[in-house]
C-alpha cells in the first residue's frame, strides 16, 4: 500500500484544514488507519485512528471535540478533518495503514498554525 498525504498549509489559529490520505496499490477496505504528527526532537504523536470493519474512531484528548477521521473506501482515501486549529498543532502529519503484521506508512503533509 503507497500512501501520500495532502492537505497542509499555513493557517491562523481558529482555521480549520482538511487533510487527506490517498492509497494506492490495494484496497484500505480492511486496513486500520491512521493519522500521527512530528514535531521535529519529540517522539511521533497519535492523532486520530479509524477502524476497518466498525469504522470504529479513536482520538488523542489533545483533538477530541477538534478533529475528525473519515474514511471513503470507494475512494481509497482517509480524511482529517482539523476545527479550531491551535499552533501546538503545528507539525508533518502522516496517516498509516495497519492489517494483521502489516503496516505502512506515507509521505507527510505540513500543518503550521500561527497564533
């Protein structure tokens, strides 16, 4: 599974941005995806996770309320819908794919969000 992230920018706090998470080479039907950010010298942080059969969503407390995962199947693609951006939201966002032993991981998006 390749996946490219999209969507980031420079906003102002309050902004929203809606980050996307496109798969190619196989479905994400039956994947858990999910998205995490870096700031660069702090370990990867959990962001949000959506789950392949219940469509179940998981969510860091720093985003509950915030944020919001998707998922189109038919499209092959995960949404994060960012609200009320804050700047220690500031960092690359990449989503991952998990299935059984397998995991993947793709291309980062920047999100900056200035106070």
């Amino acid at each position: 599974v390749q996946l490219q992230a999209s969507g980031g920018g420079s906003v102002q706090a309050g902004d929203s941005l809606r980050l996307s998470c496109a798969a190619s080479g196989r479905s994400i039907s039956s994947y858990d995806m999910g998205w995490f950010r870096h700031v660069p010298g702090e370990p990867r942080e959990f962001v949000a996770a959506i789950k392949s059969t219940s469509s179940n969503e998981y969510y860091a407390d720093s985003v509950k309320g915030r944020f919001t995962i998707s998922r189109d199947n038919a499209k092959n693609t995960v949404y994060l819908q960012t609200n009320s951006l804050k700047p220690e939201d500031t960092g690359v966002y990449y989503c991952d794919a998990q299935r059984l032993f397998y995991r993947y991981w793709g291309q980062g998006t920047l999100v900056t969000v200035s106070s």
